[in-house]
C-alpha cells in the first residue's frame, strides 16, 4: 500500500493541495495519515478538513484541533497561537467540531503507530531529542512509528539514540525500530519553506521524504484578510 504521511496542515489550502498534486504525480498514493494540526495559525480551516475527509484517510489529533474546539484550554500556547486558535473556533460549523471531537490522540494502524506529539504526551510533547525518543519508543509497541508537532522533518532509531537525529533521509523499513517525523505540510520550520511530507510504500519497504513549493503569497493574502496575526503571514516564507 502507498500512504501519504502529513502533519501539521495548520489550515494551509494551498500547501495542502499542492502535496496533494506532488505525491499524485510521484506514483500516487491509496490512503493518507494525517498526524494532528489539522486546523491551527492557517486561513482554511474548514476546507482542509473537507480535503481530508474527502479522501481515504486516517486521522488523529494535534494541540490545536482539542484546543479549537475546547477540549484543551489556550494557557499554554503562545499569543499568536492563542489568537490563531480563538479565531479558528469560529469558523468551524457544528460537523467540523464534532469531526474534531471524534479524533483519538493515537492510533495504532498495523506495523506503525501514529501520534502528534510523542507518547509521553500524545497531545503536547515534542519529539526532539534522544531522550525524549528513548522514553518515546520505550513506549512504542510498533516496530516504527510517526509524529507530528515539532514541524521539522527527523527519524529517531532505536539503535543509534545516542547520535543526532537524522533528517529529511529516506530509509527502508528493516529491523530498526523507528520513530520518524514527516515535517509540516502548512508551517515549516526548518528553514525551507517548502511543505513537507512523507510517502510510505509498504510493499517496497520505503519511507521517502519529500518536499513541494507551494502559493505561499496566497496564502499569506488570506491570513491578513482574515485579520490573524501578521507574524503568521510573514513566517511562512522564511519557514520558520
């Protein structure tokens, strides 16, 4: 089966799409998993859920989904996100929450086990280090599995949690148990502002990384012309 991992979609239409159209034009792709952040800091958020759900999809929840329907509070996030949050609550109608509502903040699917932050807190926490991945697959009851949250694209191995994170590197599935992050699709933050995501064929036993430029101008347009923040405009360019 080919599956199109993406994270942190952040109400991003236009990156939304165009990894859409890339991952079509690069052999396609059967279902998606989508690994939390749905909505959140972008334009769209209603339309990136009706993309989603528009397709064969697994979905769980990130932060910002509990938060823009209350299942979490706002305290602890930063202003602009906070505003971002309040401001997204608003536009959802009645199906989009209770869609919301329904996402588990994990999800075992076969081999893989999917979160937004790591399972120590499937919600909040950021998989950024080897410790925190040593308590992460100490966990994992999968052979591999993905996160979301951090929007930087790394693979932690079981085998080597004593040296530095591997990048946006292809890797076939063998017999090292993983932990690997697909980067976001709708706010990038490691300096290429390029939405990212992944491709998981799991007939050839290949995770590719990917990355596919996208109408950041637009996008930008529509975040000032819905009054957010102007911070969350400008930050996309630099992917940041």
């Amino acid at each position: 089966m080919r599956i199109l991992v993406v994270a942190d979609v952040h109400s991003n239409l236009e990156a939304f799409e165009a990894v859409l159209q890339d991952a079509r034009e690069s052999g396609g792709f059967e279902t998606v998993w989508s690994l939390g952040d749905i909505v959140g800091y972008g334009p769209d958020p209603g339309d990136c859920i009706r993309l989603l759900q528009s397709l064969q999809h697994l979905a769980i929840a990130g932060n910002h989904d509990f938060a823009a329907i209350g299942v979490i509070g706002t305290e602890d996030f930063n202003p602009f996100a906070a505003e971002a949050v309040r401001w997204t609550a608003a536009q959802l109608g009645l199906e989009e929450q209770i869609w919301l509502a329904a996402l588990s903040a994990t999800q075992v699917e076969g081999d893989f086990t999917l979160t937004h932050g790591s399972l120590i807190d499937p919600v909040w926490d950021y998989l950024v280090s080897s410790h925190v991945a040593y308590e992460h697959l100490m966990r994992q009851t999968t052979p591999y599995g993905f996160v979301g949250h951090t929007h930087l694209p790394q693979t932690f191995y079981a085998s080597q949690l004593d040296a530095k994170a591997a990048g946006a590197v292809d890797l076939t599935l063998d017999e090292r148990r993983f932990v690997a992050n697909p980067g976001s699709v709708g706010q990038p933050r490691d300096g290429d502002p390029r939405a990212a995501y992944c491709l998981l064929d799991t007939e050839a036993r290949r995770l590719v990384f990917r990355r596919v430029a996208y109408d950041i101008a637009t996008t930008q347009a529509k975040i000032r012309d819905a009054g957010l923040p102007e911070y969350l405009a400008e930050r996309l360019a630099r992917g940041r």
